[in-house]
C-alpha cells in the first residue's frame, strides 16, 4: 500500500520580498543574503529551517541556526523556532538543547558562533549564519563546511553590511562563484528603497533621523559606506534614479550613445543612450558577435538620432569598423586608456570620462532605476598617481575582486567621452521611447 504523505502547514506567511527569498534559497545548495534592517531575514531562515526539515526524506535530518553569540541566537531565533513550530503535530520543542524534533525525527539547533566547538563531531543537512559579520571566518571553514560533507549539505549566510570585512569578501567571492555556478551560489541584495517592507514615508523619515553612513550601510545595504575611496556613493545613485524631467526641459539638448563591446565571455556589450541630464534605459547583450553587435547600434542611431556615437576602442574596433561601413558619418572610437584631455588631471581617458560623469550623476543626471546599473556604478575605487593624477581600480582588479566587468558603468561614462552640441532642436524624450532593459 502505497504511504500518502502528510501536509504540514506553517503558521507563516510570507511578504512578497520574502517569497523570493524562498525561492532562491531551495533551488541552490549556497547563499549569500545581504538585508536591510527589518525585512525579516531571521524570520524567513527560521521557517526555511522549518520546510527543508520537514521535507527531508533521510533518517534523522540535522539542521542549524547559528547567530555570532548563543545569548544573541536564544533570543532572536529561539522563540521564532517555537512560535512556528508549535501547531506541527507530534512536535518536540527541547528547551535545554535550544532544539525542535519535528514529526519525521529532523531536529533544528539554536546555536552561537562564540562556542564553535560544540558543533565539531555532527553532520548538518543545512546551516544557516545569521549576522556573518560578525563571525570569524574559520567558523565556517573549519567547522560548519566539514559537517556538511557527508550529506552534501546546504548554507545560509545572512546579513546586514557592516564596512568592508569578512562578509563583504565573502559576498565578492559568492558573486564570482554565482557566474561560474549559477545553479550551485545566489547572492541576493535587498534595500530598503526596493524591498516595499519599509514604506517611503517612513525610510524618508528614518534617513532624517539617521547619521548619512549609518543609514547606507543598515538600510541601503552599501559595504562603501565607511570607504572614502568610491567614486560614485550609493546615495547619489539612488538620488539621480528618483529625478524627473519633462520633454520640453530636454528639447535641444545634445544626444549622444555610448558603446561598450565585450565580444564573448561573462562581459556584457552594452549601448546606452543620454540626452542631455536624462540617461535612457541600456540595451545589454551577452556573447554577441561584433557584427551582430554593430546591426544592433545602426538599428540604435536610426532610431535614437544621436550627434555622436563613442564606442570603447578595446573591443570595439570590429564595431567601429562595421558601421563606418555602413555609411555612420558620427562613429568615435575612445580608447579607455589613452590620454586624458586634461592630463594633468587624469592618470588616461577612462579616468576623466568616469569623473564626468560622477559628477553629473551628483548634480543633475537622471538614471534609470536599474539593480545591475547601481551596482556597477558603486563598484569602482579610485587613487591618485605620484604625479597626483586621479585614476581608478583597474577593470581587471574590479573583476578579480567582484566577479563581473561593470559593463554598464563603462558605456554610460563614454557617453562623457568630449562635450558635444545639439546639431538641430530635437523633440527630447517625446521622440525617443526609451528601450527596455534586456539581456540578449
């Protein structure tokens, strides 16, 4: 006779935000979860806790909780666990061990980082580290990762940024990882501009009572807060997403595109289109050849009607070339690392095109509200040279340290290549519909 299986219901229900959490967190074995302060991230682990236990087939699942201190763990996650597990038939709820045992024999442990050897010796079906910050690392690599071994096992890292520090090493390697393993690593990012858990009359009100630092850190989930080195911060980003402008302000205003080739690989080519202080939505494309690419911008300039198109002469010269071809009278080719118009001022070309444009994003510039756009453009550190030339973190050492080429960034700031002038009074944004963002 064939067993029917047993429905168990949890008295949870899920916002929206957390759904997907959810989601991402059953279809990968690891996760890197990066939360504003009250999203409910420890709620959410609790009873995804709670669901994996409880659909384990295999004899005597083990599963752990584990906060940087036990005090810290008994006394946000503790009472969780047992609110959520109350209602579950022929529950055992262990006081003493800070346990649960469910129905099917899986239990669940309360545990603090601060006494990591009491965990050595076990396996673990799943583990999640709630505040990673504030851990050490071998916690995890010499602890946490060995019991996982025997049943191949899942992990949770949870947190909110606190500076520049293991968490945020940590949440670099996981976004490399995510791109070589994209089915294994997920790395998820919720702000509270985004999330719709805090409402904006409230966030505008926590960001008046709130020092600047504090509140990108806890409530924006910006690891730069503290750096003094980030050419572009988070704040002016989101300020420049939150402008408006109406077509008749933007009439006669220049338009220009930006082209950024990436041939093949884990780069991205990207086009994107700026009229005067309103940057357009990008068109990005992934492993598209320079020919293709090159009938994608003609399609571009017939449409958009740009006076100029700057195209990053690294990989782009197959572009470039294509569309002179073609007949494009407008075509400039911009080599990244050639010399500066002010050279006194810039260390090469890449440099002054990226100051231009921060400063236009903190001043006057409109961006799309776009997560991957954001990201790139708060990614990018920069230096002075001996000859105090401002200069940035190379493209190489951003992907080393990131995982992926800020593509985006990159094809906004050739935008900002050389001043340009409006050739006749255009119509603004009421002649350009903006494209939609895609990933070819």
């Amino acid at each position: 006779m064939k067993e029917t299986k047993k429905i168990v219901r949890i008295s949870y229900t899920p916002r929206p935000v957390q759904k997907k959490i959810h989601a991402a967190l059953e279809t990968h074995r690891f996760c890197v979860l990066v939360t504003h302060r009250q999203l409910g991230k420890t709620v959410c682990a609790v009873n995804h806790l709670i669901k994996m236990a409880l659909d384990n087939p295999r004899p005597y699942p083990r599963y752990f909780y584990v906060a940087p201190f036990l005090k810290q763990a008994k006394l946000i996650a503790w009472d969780y666990l047992k609110r959520y597990t109350r209602n579950i038939p022929a529950v055992k709820i262990l006081e003493g061990e800070l346990c649960v045992q469910l129905p099917n024999g899986a239990r669940i442990w309360v545990c603090g980082a601060d006494n990591p050897d009491a965990l050595r010796g076990t396996y673990a079906d799943g583990v999640v580290l709630d505040e990673y910050a504030q851990m050490k690392p071998d916690v995890f690599t010499e602890i946490i990762r060995p019991m996982l071994l025997s049943r191949q096992g899942w992990s949770v890292f949870m947190g909110t940024p606190k500076g520049q520090n293991a968490f945020f090493e940590l949440f670099n390697q996981a976004r490399k990882w995510a791109v070589k393993e994209p089915d294994i690593w997920w790395v998820g990012v919720f702000r509270a501009d985004a999330s719709g858990v805090i409402s904006p009359e409230e966030l505008t009100r926590l960001r008046a009572d709130t020092p600047e630092l504090i509140f990108r850190q806890e409530y924006l989930c910006d690891f730069t807060a503290s750096a003094q080195d980030i050419l572009v911060p988070i704040d002016s980003v989101l300020a420049a997403c939150q402008r408006a402008i109406t077509p008749e302000e933007l009439r006669g205003a220049p338009k220009v595109m930006g082209v950024d080739p990436a041939r093949f690989g884990a780069d991205r080519s990207v086009i994107f289109c700026r009229q005067g202080c309103c940057a357009y939505a990008p068109l990005v494309f992934q492993k598209v050849d320079n020919m293709t690419l090159a009938s994608r911008v003609a399609c571009e300039i017939d449409r958009f009607h740009p006076e100029v198109v700057f195209v990053d002469a690294g990989c782009g010269g197959g572009v470039i070339d294509r569309l002179r071809q073609l007949g494009y009278r407008n075509i400039v080719e911009v080599p990244f690392g050639g010399s500066a118009m002010r050279s006194g001022q810039y260390a090469n070309k890449r440099a002054e095109m990226w100051h231009e444009m921060a400063q236009w994003i903190k001043t006057r510039g409109i961006l799309p509200d776009l997560a991957d756009l954001k990201t790139d453009l708060c990614q990018v550190r920069y230096d002075y040279d001996a000859a105090g030339r401002l200069r940035l973190e190379s493209k190489e050492k951003i992907k080393e340290r990131t995982g992926k080429s800020p593509d985006l960034a990159d094809a906004l700031a050739l935008t900002f290549a050389a001043p340009v002038c409006a050739n006749q009074p255009t119509g603004g944004r009421a002649e350009f519909t903006a494209s939609e963002y895609e990933v070819l």
